[in-house]
C-alpha cells in the first residue's frame, strides 16, 4: 500500500468521528505512513485496524482520537525488522534490553517504534510514546492511551480468536475490557 493511501485511510478513520485533523496530526500520519508503507499487507491490515479500534476505544473513554490513531499506525512498524535495526531504535526510546528481549528481539518492536516516534515526531504526546512502547507489556497502572492501544492490539477483528471476539463484542465498560485483555497476555 502506498503512503498517500495510508495517510487517506488514516485521515478517513479520524473522519468518522468528525474530528478536523490538525496540521500537527497530518504531518505525524504522513511521516508514520513513509515507515509502514513497506511492511507487508497482511501486517498494514493489522495496524489500520488495530488504528480503528483504537480510535473507537479512544472516543468511548473521551481521549484524543488522534493520537489514538497515531498510536495504532506506529504501534508494530518494526515487528518484522531485523534484530540489529529493533534494538538500535529501542535504545533510542531509554528502553532497558534485558535478557528477554536479547533472545527474542521481536519483543521489543514496540519499543523501537517509540524510539522511531521521539527521533522523528519528537513533539508527539509523551503518552503516544509511552503506549507504543509498552503495548506488548502493559499493566494495571498504565496510562489510558497504553491501555487503548493494547486493548485494540489484542482484540483486533483480523485475528479471529474466538475468546478475544466475546471480549470485544461483549457489552462492558473500557477498564473491564482491559482487564481481560491483561489476562490474556499474561496467559490466565
């Protein structure tokens, strides 16, 4: 999928809540939509509906839908990069590699695109980075954002498990639905 692609189903997301993107939000989800363009479709499916349900989850807790969304576009742009590249932007995000991570690399794409986000959107919110970085390890004192982002990460349509579809289709208020969602990463 090309940039300018991206950056229109991007901008669609955001319309459907009748938020006016501001200019700030517009060169953020351009620059976002550069890096992801070159991941594969599969993945670029993934990350625009993980945006959506992003966005819906960040309109049901009264939080920018921007910065939802920009959250949701960034939040795997390196889940299938190469070890060296991971842990090079991981470390530009103050992110401590420990032995977890030195033997399964992939674990930390989120925080490499946080250290992408701060090196090339630096002005971005500090709890866009904070949600990109932590979404694969959140906990119960995680900012709304980080709980947005790994909520919509987890339950995401495409990937049709059926314990995670009752927890998205399911009638509950946001902070239950995370706290199943904890469950399941955690593996209860």
């Amino acid at each position: 999928m090309t940039p300018d692609n991206l950056q229109k189903k991007s901008l669609e997301i955001l319309a459907k809540y009748d938020v006016k993107a501001e200019p700030l939000y517009i060169d953020a989800i351009q620059k976002i939509s550069e890096e992801i363009s070159r991941l594969d479709e599969g993945l670029i499916t993934h990350i625009l509906n993980v945006a959506k349900l992003a966005a819906h989850y960040a309109a049901e807790n009264g939080t920018s839908i921007q910065k939802a969304i920009m959250a949701g576009l960034s939040h795997d742009m390196f889940r299938t990069s190469s070890k060296d590249k991971i842990f090079q932007y991981a470390k530009t995000a103050d992110f401590q590699l420990t032995e977890l991570f030195l033997r399964n690399p992939m674990l930390a794409h989120g925080p490499a695109a946080a250290g992408w986000l701060r090196l090339n959107i630096p002005h971005l919110d500090t709890h866009v980075f904070e949600a990109v970085r932590d979404h694969t390890f959140p906990d119960e004192s995680s900012n709304i954002m980080t709980k947005i982002l790994a909520s919509a990460d987890a339950l995401e349509p495409s990937r049709a498990i059926d314990s995670r579809d009752k927890i998205r289709q399911a009638a509950m208020p946001f902070e239950e639905r995370y706290i199943a969602v904890l469950k399941i990463k955690r593996g209860h």
